[in-house]
C-alpha cells in the first residue's frame, strides 16, 4: 500500500531535506577553506614569501616553490596554448565535419579524462629518462602542458564554434580572406572562450601534484635554469604535511595556494560573463 | 597572390594540429606499447582477476586494486550524487539570487582545491573520527569515499544547476498552470527534462573520482589485500601506480602501464555512456 | 555591474603580473641553459635524504656557486636512476644486490631501524619472533603480547624502499609482510601515523624517532646509537652512496667531503652511527 501524502506536506518535506542539503555543502566547504585559511594565513609573512626553504623546509619561506609553481605553469601554458588554439583553429576551420573530426573530438574528450597519475608517468619515463631530461621545470612544464592540451582544444574549439556565422559571413562578404577574417573577426570573438580554456588550465597546473612530483622533482633549492629541478608549493605542501616537517609552513602554503586558485577563479568567471554577455 | 598568403596559416594550423594530435596519440601509443606486452605474458585475466599484487614475486594481479576503485567510488556516488542534486535544485530554484551568487563561487573555489590538501584535512578530521568511532586503522575505503564525495560535488552541482535553469519556462509555468505544487513541478517536470545535463555531471563526476590519486594516497591506507569491509584499508588503480612509479623498473613498470591502460578503457567507457547519455536528449 | 569591472580589471592586472613574473623568472631561468657543472644530483632514500640535505648544505656554504639537487623515491629508485644516469650520486639504505653490485658504492653511515608504536601503548619489549608474527599476520590483537584487546594496526614502507628491504631481511627472514599491511611511502608519514593511532605499530629509522612515538626494545636491547655500535641492537643497515662509475669531479669531491672528517662529524652530530668518531 502506498502512502499518500498531502502534496502540500511533501513540499515542505523538500523543502527541509534541500535546504539541509545545501547547508550541508556549505558547512563543508567553508569549514575546509576557513580551516586552511585561519591556520595558514597567520604563517604568510614577508619572510615566509621572500625566502627560501632550509633544513628540509623546517625553516625558511617558501619562495623556491612559489618560482617552482610559476616557471612549471608558465612553461606548461606557452607549449599548449598555441598548439591548443591552432589546433582548434585548425579544426574548426578547414577541416569538414566527418568521422575523421568527430574521433578527434572524442579522443581529446577522452584523453581530457585521463588521472593525471598516468600523465604523471609517462612524464616521468619519456621525459625524465628516455629523453634525459632529468627531474626539470622542463620536464614538468612538457608533461603538464600535455595534461592540459586537451582542455584547451576542447574549450576553444567551443569558443570559435560558437561565433555566429553572421560574423564569418559578413567578413567574407567585405572582401576578406579565411586568414584575415581568423585574425580580425573569430579571434577577438572567441577570445574570452579561449582565454578561459587558458585559466582552467593554469587553475590545473597549479593545484596539480600527481603529475609534477615525479617529472619537476621536489628539490628545495632554487632553480636556476630550466634544467633544473623545482618544487612546486602543491607537493611542497604534500611534503610538508604528510612528514609533519612544519604544520606551520604547510598550512600557509595551502593558504597561499588557496587564495591563488580563488583569484584565477575570479579571473576566469568574469572572462566567461564578457564571453556570455558578448556571444548572444 | 592571395592564394599564397592564405596557404601560409593553413599550414602553419596544420602543423599545430598535428603536433598536438601527435603529442597525444604518443602518449596512447606509449602506454599501450609498455603495457600490453606485460598483459599478453601474464594472461588478460589473470591480470584483471588475480588476486595477488607482488612485484617482488612476479604476480601481477590487479583485482583488489579494481575492487578498492569500484568500491570507493561506488562509495562516492552514494554519498556526494543525492546531496549534490539537492543542492543544484537548491541553487536552481529556492535560493533568493543574493545567496546563490555568493554559493556559487564558493562551489567553484571548492573545486579548485589540491587534492593533496583535501586529502590532508581528510587526515587530521576524516581519519580520527572513523578510527575512534567506527572502528578499524580509520585509514580505510570510508574515509576515501567521504574525501571524494566532497571533491565531486562541484561538479555535479554547477552541471546539474546549469541543466536544471536551461529547462524552458514554459515546463515550469505549465505545471504550475496545472496546480502543481513547486515541489511536484520539481520532482515531475524540472528533473526529468534536465535528465541528461544531470547524468552528464554524474558521469564526469565518476570520472574524476576513479582518476583522483594524491588525496587518496593520504586517506586509504594503501595495503595491497582484498578488503572485506568498508572500514578496511585499500588501494585503487590510480594510488598503485601512484605509490610504486617511483621505483618500478622492467616488467614491474611494464605493469603499472597496463594498469594506465585499464584506467583508460575505463575513462573511454564512461565517456561513451556520457555522450550516449547527451545524445538522447 | 560597476563591482564586477573593477573586479574585472582587477583580475587582468593580476594574470598581467603573474604572467610577467612567470616569464622574468623563466627567462632569467632559461638563461643559464646548459646543465652548468656546477650542479649535482642526489637522489633516492629518503631515510637518507635529510642527512644528505644537511651534507649538501655545509658543503655549498664552503663551496659558493655550487648547487646540489636531493630528490627522494626511496632505494630503489635511487639505485634505478643511478643506473640510467638521470642522478649523479645515488643514496640507498639497503645494501644492493644482483646486477646493482656492479654499481660503485661506499658506505657513509650506519642507522639502526627501530619498531615504534604509540607513546602510550603499554607495551616496552617485543621479541623478534614476535616482531615478525605481527607483520606476517600471524599476531592480529594487541591481547595476544600484554596489550589492551584490539587489533593491531600494521604499518610499512613501499616496496622500493631500503628500509622495507633491510627490515625483510633483518626480521622476516623467509616470512612475507602480510597484504592486509598499510602502506605508506616515507619515515616521516608512518611516524605521523604511528603517533596518532592508540593501536598501530611501524618501523622507521633510528635516527628520526622523536617524543611523538616510542621505540620499543628488542629482545630486551633498548633501541639506540650506541647499542648500534655494540652490536647488542642488531637492526641496522648501511647508508650508502651510489655512483654509474668510479667518482669523478663534483661528484668525487662531495663523496670525499662526506667521508672527511668534517662530514663525519655533520652525520655523527645528526645521530647516525659513524665509525671512528669520538663521541
């Protein structure tokens, strides 16, 4: 026999659960965030952000890492970024929609989904041995900037897609080629899709440690080539945390990365309301 | 004249695409030449059945390690898919517009985090509690399902969310012309028109559970037996690669690629069941 | 909508920064391009990694210009890039077998490993038998050796690491660890572990035991340096540094800086066990 209930009760019935629900989520979230924050913001001094690690990061600042965090990034974003839109470009523009494209698309949709541990170790065995590279800013940035290759295909290719094909068409109508029209019509349209596909990947970059740990390294020195190995603040913090070598140190570094991730969120929501308010 | 200049970027995109296209089908083709020639000497099933993972010894079953991935995000799902919806349908319908916007990119910095410091707070709060109340080491398949099922819940909620306000109007106002109340035009209308964009999110939510290595690293004890209960510990695909690639050589090695493969079959699945799923919308 | 452009600008001007601070630092970064000389690599313990860092440190403080790199990974994976040359020097803390023999090795410290469990855990002694039944499986509750009833979590390092191999062969013999074994994959991780869990037991190295953790005795030996040295607490292992070929240059230097009398005293001063040091 099945109950039937007053669909007025029913209602407050959801009501409650939905509300207690997203309490819930909430309570959550901010307990992580102002956990991680309370502890660690107290720990980011000049110093902290000005020097570097010693005795095994159980002094010092984390300045080293945060270099670490930057080059790795920086590498990772110039490598995929243009191979990324090209490739989107490319795509998008002077290929037809076949079987051939949609493989693609699915391959890049796939490969976007893969754990970054796996990405981690082929870094780790082409990168770091096979081509010698050795622990490296280079070796991480190659392996995080093919991590992050498919996402910017992927959002790109969206972006350029979805200009209205009233912008191609006029261009064209006014004389323009396929090239001048990319450059001076869809590029500036597409841009802010494209710049987000960019920030995601950097907001990955930075909060990703399976992949670096093993193709950048964990030396604590500074860096002073390309060459050489990095510690980036994700696995310093990983480091710090798990050997209990400094609670200290490893909340302000959570803290510190915390607050980076919160503005290149910031960044890239307002890029995609200039892109929504722009492209409809 | 013309024609040249427009050859010049045509080929210039060209050879981007296919250094990226290149770039990424080595990375398919590397693991499948390291890995499959480990699967095709041990046997495809006793690789995904054998119970015994021993590197030392030679045997390279990796089964308790699909168990521990299945289990634990099985785990994730049950916990993080309910509360996840309610709070899209929160975010979708009962918050006043000055609370969602604030939710929102809450949400979104949540899923931001590293999933080293989500696995660190799981440590010092997740872990205990179990121990001192639920029993076993508190390093166990629990505390990793209760890690991932915060992890996922961005995911699914900003999709869902997204699925659930680009329902037409018209559905909405319908039901309510009707009598509906807003609840029975929520559970009877809303949900089953945003059914796709919903499974959709799950789906990627799946995705990123069964690919997520450091926190679990942190949180689920990593013993390589079979594990009989949820307050066990546990390894997944993702943290036995993860614990061993530091020091694997030859055949030992050749075997974690051959479980990258497993994992990309897997990827490859749910994402074939997500775009089915989009399709029939 | 006047908050959301100033935030607007405001998040430009800084992706403006962190890109301009990214490409000086990688510039400048790219700008010593070669892998100078003046550079070493040390990978592979991490029992005797922080021993290293402290080497390296007193080592660069007399040699300015110099920069020596530590990386982790465990024995294993020192010995391993040792032989395909991704690291100049290698650290172990096993000694090698098989085909590593062939590596050139010396030993520049001995480190006792010692059984901790929570501070406190009623339990002061454990005989190796016992040791060795509670890690195969054959001990599972506190109540079968004196302690409170309640089962007896397991702790491990990874396979690769020289701790595991050197505890294997000093107290399992023949016995494998039992799979239900947690593993984690450094000292410092299952000392954190160890010094929060009422019922768990591990082995980590000597010289990193703190208050946060208790060693137990062994047969009755208190875990300790000099008992090390004795010979009365006879888990101990050799650290050792690894090179492809006989030492040359940098690498040379820094091994014969360890082994001088000068490196000598850091290690001894850090608590390892050095022959012919006068404590």
């Amino acid at each position: 026999m099945r109950i039937r209930l007053n669909p007025r009760t029913s209602q407050k019935i959801a009501k409650v659960v939905i509300w207690s629900a997203a309490i819930l989520v909430l309570f959550v979230l901010f307990s992580i965030i102002i956990y991680i924050l309370s502890k660690g913001i107290p720990n980011i001094t000049w110093q902290f952000l000005t020097q570097i690690p010693s005795d095994m990061g159980r002094s010092g600042g984390i300045l080293s890492p945060i270099v670490g965090t930057l080059s790795v990034t920086l590498v990772a974003v110039i490598v995929a970024t243009p191979l990324g839109v090209g490739t989107a470009f490319y795509l998008t523009e002077y290929t037809r929609e076949s079987t051939i494209t949609k493989i693609i698309r699915f391959s890049a949709e796939s490969l976007a989904g893969i754990p970054s541990i796996v990405y981690g170790l082929f870094g780790f065995i082409f990168f770091v041995i096979y081509l010698k590279l050795g622990w490296s800013i280079l070796s991480g940035g190659l392996t995080l900037a093919v991590m992050i290759l498919p996402t910017i295909i992927r959002t790109s290719e969206e972006a350029i897609r979805t200009v209205p094909p009233m912008y191609r068409e006029v261009s064209f109508s006014l004389g323009g080629t396929k090239w001048q029209t990319m450059l001076k019509v869809l590029g500036p349209s597409a841009l802010p899709g494209i710049s987000t596909g960019i920030i995601l990947g950097i907001g990955r970059c930075v909060a990703e440690t399976a992949a670096v740990i093993l193709t950048a390294g964990s030396a604590l020195r500074m860096p002073i080539s390309i060459f050489s190995p990095a510690r980036t603040m994700a696995v310093h913090f990983y480091i710090l945390a798990r050997e209990g070598i400094s609670l200290e140190r490893a909340y302000g570094t959570a803290a510190l990365l915390i607050i980076l991730i919160l503005l290149i969120n910031i960044g890239a929501n307002l890029l995609v309301n200039k892109f929504v308010a722009k492209g409809h | 004249m013309k024609k040249f200049g427009e050859k010049i970027p045509q080929s210039l995109f060209f050879i981007m695409a296919l250094s990226a296209l290149s770039a990424l089908a080595l990375i398919t083709v590397f693991i499948f030449v390291e890995g499959i020639p480990l699967i095709a000497k041990v046997g495809l099933f006793n690789f995904i059945f054998g119970m015994k993972w021993a590197p030392s010894l030679g045997q390279y079953g990796i089964f308790p390690m699909i168990v521990g991935t299945v289990v634990v995000t099985l785990g994730a799902i049950i916990l993080g898919v309910p509360i996840a919806l309610c709070c899209s349908i929160f975010l979708a319908e009962f918050a006043p517009k000055k609370l969602s916007n604030l939710v929102r990119p809450a949400i979104q910095l949540l899923a931001g985090i590293p999933s080293v410091v989500f696995g660190f707070w799981g440590l010092i709060f997740i872990v205990p509690a179990i121990r001192n109340y639920l029993g076993g080491p508190g390093l166990s398949i629990l505390a990793g399902s209760i890690i991932l099922a915060i992890m996922i819940l961005p995911t699914i909620i900003s999709i869902s969310e997204v699925s659930l306000i680009s329902v037409s109007p018209l559905l909405k106002e319908g039901a309510f012309a009707l009598g509906a109340t807003h609840w029975q035009t929520i559970r009877s209308v809303l949900v089953p028109a945003a059914k796709s964009g919903i499974l959709a999110s799950i789906i990627l939510g799946i995705g990123r559970a069964v690919g997520e290595t450091m926190a679990v690293i942190m949180v689920l004890g990593n013993a390589v037996a079979l594990p009989s209960s949820i307050l066990d510990p546990a390894r997944t695909l993702t943290t036995n690669i993860g614990i061993e690639m530091g020091y694997a050589s030859g055949e030992h090695q050749q075997a974690l690629f051959a479980t990258g493969i497993v994992l990309l079959v897997i990827i490859m699945i749910l994402n074939s069941i997500a775009q089915y799923a989009i399709r029939r919308k | 909508m006047k908050i959301y452009q100033a935030m607007y600008r405001i998040a430009l001007r800084f992706l403006f920064i962190f890109f301009l601070i990214s490409f000086v630092f990688t510039s400048t970064l790219s700008a010593g391009c070669s892998r100078s000389s003046a550079s070493l690599i040390i990978a592979g313990s991490t029992s005797v990694q922080p021993f290293a860092e402290v080497l390296a440190e007193a080592y660069m403080i007399l040699h300015p210009g110099i920069t020596i790199d530590i990386q982790g990974g465990g024995s294993a994976a020192g010995i391993m890039a040792t032989q395909s040359g991704t690291t100049n020097i290698g650290m172990s803390s096993r000694v090698l077998a098989g085909n590593e023999t062939s590596l050139w090795s010396v030993e520049i410290a001995r480190d006792g490993i010692a059984i901790i469990i929570y501070p406190d855990n009623p339990i002061i002694n454990l005989t190796l038998p016992q040791v060795r039944d509670i890690y195969s499986g054959k001990i599972t509750d506190w109540s079968q050796i004196g302690g409170k009833k309640s089962e007896i979590h397991v702790f491990t390092r990874e396979d690769g690491s020289g701790t595991r191999s050197s505890f294997e062969s000093l107290v399992m013999g023949k016995t494998e660890i039992m799979a239900r074994a947690m593993v984690q994959d450094s000292n410092g991780a299952i000392r954190q572990l160890v010094g929060d869990d009422p019922y768990a037991i591990g082995f980590i190295s000597l010289g990193l035991v703190d208050k946060t953790v208790k060693a137990v005795e062994l047969d009755g030996v208190i875990p300790s340096r000099e008992h090390v040295i004795d010979d009365t607490y006879n888990l101990s292992r050799p650290f050792l540094f690894l090179t492809l070929k006989e030492p040359t240059g940098l690498a040379k230097d820094f091994i014969d800086f360890t082994l001088s009398d000068k490196g000598k005293q850091i290690l001894y001063d850090q608590g390892l066990v050095i022959t012919g040091v006068n404590p």
